[in-house]
C-alpha cells in the first residue's frame, strides 16, 4: 500500500506545539551544554494509532519496557522514526531498537508473540551499528503471515530509557501515515548526571556474581529484558549480565537485547554495591524461573534456531538443482506424481479505506456475502462428507453476527465494505490467536479464507485468475486456503507441498478426500524451487526429490505405470472378500464422512462402514438437528450399502470440532477435555435424540453404535442404560451391539475392563498417537514425529487386541493406519481382524492381505514391537514383503 500524501487534523497541530518548543530547549545553555533537547519522532509504520495501554502483553500495557504509543500496522514497512543508530536488532528480526541522536533509545516491537517465528515473514534492510536518516527502510514483513500467527499485529513504539527520556507531545488516536509526527521525546540532563552521580557515589561495599543457563524458548527478546530491567531497577546495587565478552547494564532492556542472548546460552550475573549479593541472587533466579516466558530443556534442538546473514532473515538457501536434493515433509495424503512445481502465494487484496456512502457500501457487502453464501452451499452439496463438512462450517461463519455487525460499525463510520469487512475479520482472527490454543487455529484460518473470499469479490479481482494453467502441477506453497485447494485441485493439480500445516489440517483432509497426494510440515527450502522444475512428490515415503535425473524419472514413471496397472488388477477383484494367502478371513471397510460416498465405497469393494462419522450432520449449523434429520440422513446411507454392516459412532465434538448449540468454558487444552462421549453424557438431549435416530433405522444388517473417547467402564454403563430405555419407549426388543472407540492409553490399557460392557473395539490410531506420544495433533512442529507406527502405538494395539481375543471381543482399526498397505500385514499380526479404510484405499489394502500369511504377520508384528522407532518399523515392513513397494 503507498503511503497518503495528505495527513490528519491533528498533525498540523503536533507540529507546531513541537517547534514551538524547540527554541525555548536551545535557548537553555549552560556550560555550551542543553539541559534538554526535543526530538519529533515521525511515523515507523503506517496504520492506526493508539495508546500503550491498549497493547494486548502488559509488558507494554504497564509500560515496563518504557512510555510512547501503539500502531496496528496496515504496511508490511517498518521506517526509522528519526535520524540515529541502529542499536539492537535481534536475529529474529522482530524488532529493532533506533538511537537517536540525542541518545534516547527508541524500540519498534512488530506485532505481539512474534518473536517466535524465529524470522519467519521479516527481513531486514540494516544491520546493528548502521547509522541512518528518518525515513529510512528498517525492515519489512508480510502482514499475512504475522496475522495467521502471531497473537496481534500492534506495534508497540516505546522510548526504552525513559529515566533520562519522557514524551511531552504525543498525537491523538487515529490514522498515521507516513511523515507524520506521532511524539516529541524531551532528553533532560540534569536527571542524566543526577542518575550517574547517584550511580558513582558512596563506594561500593560489595561485590558478587553467578552464571545461569538462559532456557527461556525465544532468548531474551524485548519483553523479558524489561521484566529483567525491572528487577535490576529495584536494588542499589550496580548490575551488569555478561555473555562472552560484551557487558552491560542490567538496568537497560535495549543493552540486555544487544546481547542477543539465545535459548541455551550461558549469562553472567556480575553486581557491585551494598546489596550485591542480594541482587545476583534476584536476577539470577529471575532468568532462571523464565521471567515469565517458556521454558524449554537445555537438550532442546539447537537446529531451529533461525540464521542471520547479511543482516536479512534466513530466507530458505536456495536448493540444489543437480539431482541430489531430497526434502522431508510430513504425508498427509498418500500418493506418488510427477510434475513441474509451481509456488502459489497468498496475496493481500488493497483496499480502499473510505466508502462512497452508507448505503452503497452496506449494498455491496451483503451483496458478496450473498455470493460467497451460494458458492459455498453448491461447493458443500456438490462435494463429499469432509468438503461439506468444512464448507458447512465456513457457511455458519458468513452468518455470524458479530462479524456482521462489527463489519457494519465500521461502515458507519465511513469506511468500504472491504475495509469494514477486513477489520472485522482480523479483530476476530487476533482474538482466536490470542488464546494460545492450536485447535483455534483452523478457525482463524478459516476466518481468513472467508476474509480472502469476501475481499476478492468487493474488489473486483477474479480469485481463480491464473490457475487456469495449473493442470498437472505441483503446488508448492507456505500454506493454503481450503477455497484456494479446491480451486486449485478442479484446475487439475496433481499435488501439494507445503511448508506449514499438519496432517489433520483442513487442507490435507480435503487432499485425501480427493486423492491429491500432499506433503505438509515440509522443509522451507520448498520455497526456493524456481517455477517449472520438475520434483518427484513420494507422499508415501514423505520426501520431494528436487529436479531427478532422467533416469530417476524413468523409474519412476514405470513404477507408475505398474502402480496403475496394479491398481486395476485390484479394483477388478475388490468385489471378492478379504481374506490371507492362508485363509484367515479378514474384513475390510470403509470411514464414511457424509451421504455422498456410500455408494462409492462400496463400488471399490467396501465391505460395510467401519466408521461413519456423524458430525457432518452437527457442524456448521446453529442449532443441532433434530431426530427425523438425523433418521433421514442415516437411512440414506444404510440403504447405499445394501445391506451390509453400518457402525455409527456418536457424536465426536469438542476439541479441535466445536459447535455452537454447545456452550463450555474455556478449556486450558480441548483436546484433554470435554469431547466425545464425556460432553454427550453431561447433554444428554443430544446423545439421546441420536441415539433414538440410529435405533429407528431399517436395514437388513444389524446396526452397531460406537462411542468415542471412552476411558471408563462407567461411560459405557450410562449409554447402555439409556439405550435400553429408549428401546422400551420406541417398542424395540434388543438393542443395537454397543463398542468403543480405543483413542488413549486409558482405554487401551484397561481394554480387558471395558471388554465386560463393549462388544467390540475400534482403535482410532491417530487420537492414540497423539495421547501415547504424548504430541499435539494440531502443533506443526511435532507433526513430522507423530506416526501411528511408533513401537509405543502398537504395543498398546497389541494389549488391546488381546484383551478383545481373551474376551470374545472383535477389534478393528479405523485410524488412518487401517490405510497404510505397510501397516497393515502387521496390524494383523497384532491380532487385528477388521480394518475400516478411507474408500480409495480399500482395494489396495485388500490387494496387500491376499499376499500374505497369518504365521508370516504374526511373526514380523513380534519383531517389530522390539524396534526403537516408527521409522524402523517402515524399513522392516518393506524389507519382509517387498511387493509392498509397488503400493508406495
């Protein structure tokens, strides 16, 4: 966006209070020295201003970092405020610290939180020690990426050394643009040698020191340098914190960043003075407790720790391209391809501040949503379970109100229908991201997708423009919109590689859901591929081969082609039941998400459903659906699969899935919290409609219910009771076999106890890993490490599969492990007799079953139970049956 040559009202008026100040300062001489001197500070980022104390961290609400003014940036551009010295500017890039040539210390923190992204979205233009004019470029930053992840975009600008320092003119809240004047700092001298002289006199009585390790996760960036500063200010004592061979004072927040103090370096506390001792001792412990930030072992993986060169953010080196780069990632939907990559970015859509009037612009704001509402009711009800699904849930965001009557505010005060729209999104999506919560973090990402949407159209730009030539590439991008992956897998992609993301992320749940094979959680250097080198996509074995040899690309392209073949093969007998080279009949069938894939299913050869997951009925919706909606919705899937075997399980919300017909307090962690069958329990209206609905069902195979989360016997007594009392009221002789979900360690363990009510088990192998490994889901940067075939995972499928064989009891798996053709010869040797796969998968995991034995399976899942990690256990399961390659 260019800076506006005009200024607001207030400007005029700063100017001249400042000037006329100026000449009262120079008159003021003694000894050739100025008592005080003004400096008029201009604007370092073009955006709206606000006061300090409306900063969302009360390090500078509270001013502890020292006085001056908030500015929620509209421009990725950070400028100096005045003439002066670069004094500090961290490795991450986040901030940068200006002294003035006057000596004040002016500090620009851009954005709250985003010390974490290690660099990520920022560059710099100057280098600590550069001296430079007002107006000079600093840094600058993508907006995009620091709204998706940091918790606020308001910049703080503060004057650090605010004992020697105080702001006598500021300007009023408002628009700033670029040159316009936002403070006047007043340096006095007479505090300056007061403070030196309180410093120098009296003698120092005593002397002491200490070494601690700094473990905070981000260093010793701006906010706890203040807290440290703070504590040092409240004793007599002179203190200083050392590392290597720089000094300084303790007492002064930019000194202690120029230390550029990272996580795992090794500080000296050194004091002087009457209570020296006393004062290490505070300090000391104070870096040692974390001075209120995370704390993170001294073991931690150094490696992510963001390089600087040339003064510049670690934008990613660029790959090789003679054949031997091979970059990781994390699978995220199966699949091999072949194609040139191509980089799409998210771009931020200019807007124009104010509107034509009230009228129009309101007109042309429910116009777009009503646009934006019919696309994506046909994208829902033309797509399958998961993509109506998610576009269900976009559907409710359009019609909340909140965002609508923010939106409206903000026209009523003269703004576009996109500048309206566009700052009531972010308001939102800040407040999403100030909750430090993960599973939030797919709905500001759908907030912003919804955002991206609505902009397009009010701004006239064509959001398809320039994919139209997509067919047959591989998308390799930061992250994704799941609009702009559903455009772009309609214009014929053929994969996705992304930097960001996580398995469960909307965008590879829509990428499975339609066979595009996608890496996320990759490494960065992705970025770097010039557009048009051909890569090698191997979702399946979690690697992108940048610009192969030809005859690397031979290879592949017959591996291929005997993939397909293969798959031909297996389609053609998909129809016939599963079964071992041996014998051992083994059922094979399918998660279901929705109505639409039922019939789709079971044309690949679909023994039944293994899991329908009903929450395409709730989400995205007000008010829950009633038991007529749900018979309705059932029955039509029941009546898809003629006849064979349907298990439903309940309700699964809560989590990383809310709904807002259910009211709960704030959870510190969902996904330990109040989900599955523990919220359906405590509401009970929900459980016992869905319950009455499944039971209404008219099919010629027995309908079995299946409960989520379960970790107690006791929950399985509660809706066992109710189903018997429902059964009595709709006249029901029996009622429908009742298993369980096996998602924890809890259940797994105790998988014998729940045995006396279950009548079968399912294991959901993804919440399993995550709960066993004791890793986030929803956290990328643990995404790489979760795989259901760590040694640990399967160990507790062994336990629960015996319980099941010791109690009569089926057990099955429905996790995406019941997908992978290398897991599964072992899941049957752990005892496993059914597996429920996503429907694509089915005729390949059929395909893998016929070829082996029972013995064989018993014999490789008892060895691999001794390995020491999930990748040991690929590399064994490949090398025992090396026909499985034809499926990677």
């Amino acid at each position: 966006m260019t800076a506006k040559s005009h200024q607001p009202a207030h400007s005029n008026v700063f100017l001249q209070s400042a000037r006329q100040k100026e000449p009262e300062a120079a008159a003021q001489q003694k000894g050739g020295v100025a008592k005080t001197h003004f400096i008029t500070l201009t604007v370092p980022v073009e955006g709206w201003l606000a006061p300090l104390t409306e900063a969302p961290d009360p390090v500078f609400a509270e001013a502890m970092m020292g006085d001056g003014v908030l500015i929620d940036p509209i421009d990725g551009k950070l400028v100096s405020p005045c003439a002066g010295v670069i004094a500090s500017l961290p490795e991450t890039l986040h901030a940068v610290t200006v002294r003035a040539e006057n000596g004040a210390e002016i500090l620009m923190h851009v954005g709250i939180e985003t010390v974490s992204l290690k660099g990520r979205g920022f560059a710099a233009h100057v280098r600590e020690g550069d001296r430079v004019r007002q107006g000079d470029l600093l840094l600058s930053f993508d907006l995009d990426i620091l709204a998706l992840h940091a918790v606020s975009l308001q910049t703080p600008v503060v004057v650090t050394n605010g004992e020697i320092f105080r702001i006598v003119n500021r300007a009023e809240p408002g628009r700033v643009n670029s040159g316009d004047a936002i403070m006047t700092v007043e340096a006095v001298e007479e505090k300056a040698v007061a403070r030196r002289e309180a410093e120098t006199s009296g003698g120092y009585v005593s002397q002491a020191s200490r070494t601690v390790s700094v473990l905070l996760a981000n260093g010793l960036h701006a906010r706890p340098a203040a807290r440290l500063a703070n504590e040092a200010k409240k004793f007599k004592a002179h203190a200083f914190i050392e590392k290597e061979s720089k000094r300084v004072s303790a007492r002064s927040p930019v000194a202690l960043m120029t230390l550029g103090v990272r996580h795992g370096d090794a500080v000296t506390v050194d004091c002087e003075g009457p209570d020296a001792a006393a004062t290490v001792a505070a300090l000391a412990d104070a870096i040692a407790s974390g001075l209120g930030e995370k704390i993170i072992p001294a073991t931690a993986d150094p490696s992510r720790r963001i390089a600087v060169a040339d003064g510049r953010a670690d934008i990613p080196a660029p790959v090789a391209l003679d054949g031997s780069a091979i970059l990781s990632g994390v699978s995220a939907s199966p699949g091999l391809v072949i194609g040139p990559a191509t980089r799409v970015q998210r771009v931020e859509i200019d807007v124009c501040e104010h509107g034509v009037g009230r009228t129009a612009e309101l007109r042309a704001l429910h116009d777009a949503l009503a646009t934006v509402r019919a696309r994506l009711r046909d994208s829902a009800s033309a797509g399958s379970g998961a993509q109506g699904e998610i576009l269900n849930a976009h559907l409710e965001l359009v019609d909340d109100e909140s965002l609508l009557d923010a939106a409206r505010a903000y026209v009523d005060q003269g703004k576009s229908a996109a500048f309206a729209w566009r700052a009531a999104t972010k308001a939102q999506i800040t407040a999403l991201k100030a909750l430090h919560d993960p599973l939030l973090a797919e709905r500001a990402d759908d907030l912003a997708d919804l955002e991206n949407q609505v902009l397009s159209i009010l701004s006239g730009s064509d959001a398809a423009a320039g994919q139209a030539d997509m067919a047959d590439a591989i998308v390799v991008a930061e992250e994704l919109y799941p609009s702009q992956f559903l455009r772009l897998a309609a214009a014929g992609i053929t994969g996705i590689c992304l930097t960001g993301g996580g398995p469960t992320s909307h965008v590879s749940i829509l990428a499975s859901e339609k066979g595009v094979p996608a890496l996320v959680a990759a490494d960065r250097r992705v970025l770097s591929i010039p557009n048009g080198t051909e890569v090698i996509l191997d979702a399946d074995r979690r690697r992108l081969h940048v610009s192969p040899a030809a005859d690397t690309v031979a290879r592949v392209r017959q591996s291929l082609e005997q993939k397909k073949k293969a798959m031909a093969a297996a389609r053609e007998r998909s129809q016939t039941p599963c079964a071992t080279r041996d014998g051992a009949r083994i059922e094979i069938l399918a998660n279901l998400g929705g109505e639409q894939g039922a019939a789709a299913a079971v044309a690949l050869g679909a023994e039944g459903c293994g899991l329908l997951r009903t929450e395409f009925l709730y989400l995205g919706r007000a008010t829950p659906p009633d038991e007529e909606e749900q018979l309705s919705a059932y029955q039509l899937i029941a009546d898809a699969l003629g006849g064979r075997p349907l298990i439903v399980r309940t309700l699964d919300i809560g989590g990383d899935k809310p709904a807002p017909f259910v009211t709960a307090q704030a959870e510190e962690n969902p996904a330990l919290g109040l989900r599955g069958v523990r919220l359906t329990l405590q509401r009970r209206d929900l459980l016992e409609t869905q319950l009455r609905a499944i039971m209404r069902l008219r099919t010629a195979s027995p309908v079995q219910i299946m409960l989520p989360m379960v970790s107690a016997l006791d929950e399985i007594i509660q809706v066992s009771g109710l189903l018997q009392a429902i059964a009595a009221d709709i006249g029901r002789r029996e009622v429908p076999p009742l298993g369980v979900m096996i998602e924890t360690p809890a259940s797994a363990v105790a998988a014998d106890i729940l045995a006396r009510r279950a009548e079968f088990f399912s294991i959901g192998t993804n919440d399993l890993a995550q709960y066993v490994l004791a890793m986030d889901r929803g956290n990328t940067d643990l995404a790489a490490r979760i795989d259901s075939l760590h040694p640990a995972v399967l160990r507790m499928i062994k336990m629960t599969a015996s319980a099941g064989a010791m109690s009569g009891r089926q057990v099955g798996v429905c996790g995406s492990l019941a997908s992978d053709p290398v897991a599964a010869p072992l899941l049957i040797g752990l005892g496993v007799t059914k597996l429920s796969a996503t429907p694509r998968r089915v005729p390949i995991i059929k395909e893998v079953i016929r070829t082996v034995t029972i013995e064989d399976c018993r014999a490789a899942a008892d060895r691999v139970l001794d390995l020491a990690s999930a990748e040991e256990v690929r590399e064994f399961s490949v090398s025992a049956w090396p026909h499985l390659e034809t499926w990677l």
